[in-house]
C-alpha cells in the first residue's frame, strides 16, 4: 500500500526537497541526519560494478524511484548535517553537481 500523495506529488510522510536543508528531514532534535537520509549516503559513497546497478539498489534498498533519490540526495547535499556527518561525499557530490551546471 502506497501513503497518500499531499497535492505536490509527493507522500504525505516524504519531505520535499526544500524540507531536507530547513531540518524537516533531520531527527528528533533537528541537528542529526534522519536514517533515510544517512541511507541515501551511505548508497552514494559505494561503487558500481556497471550500468543499472546502483538504479537497482536505489529500488531495492530504499524503495524509491531513481527519479526520486536524486532530488532527496540534491537537497540532502546542501544541508549543513550532511556535510557533517559525510564530507568527503558530500563534497565530492557538490564539485559534481556545480561542474555540471557550469556546463549548461
């Protein structure tokens, strides 16, 4: 059973990306990463064998569309508790991201 989506195409119980860097994502205090988010980390800081692989442990080991891992893991790499808790990935994921847009 799917949760009921909030008007925006999201679930009800999913942060948006905005929600990931203002702490709707984080844990009870607000200062720590919540376990999804330590999840999309700890995906992003292994390597793929090949083509399809890492879509394929996005949809088996967190339940979420590739589409959707990649706007939590923008939104979640601008937040100052990743860069916290993971900098080396979070780093590497931010000099990625700013190359790709100063290409466009």
């Amino acid at each position: 059973m799917t949760a009921p989506e909030n008007g925006n195409g999201t679930a009800d119980d999913e942060p948006t990306p905005a929600d990931a860097s203002d702490g709707g994502a984080g844990g009870a205090d607000g200062g720590t990463l919540s376990g999804r988010d330590r999840a999309l980390l700890a995906l992003e800081r292994r390597s793929w064998a090949g083509p399809g692989a890492k879509e394929r442990a996005i949809r088996e080991e967190l339940g979420l569309s590739p589409v959707r891992y990649y706007q939590l893991l923008n939104a979640l790499i601008g937040d100052r508790r990743a860069l916290a808790e993971d900098p080396v990935t979070v780093n590497r994921l931010r000099r990625v991201r700013e190359a790709r847009r100063e290409r466009r």
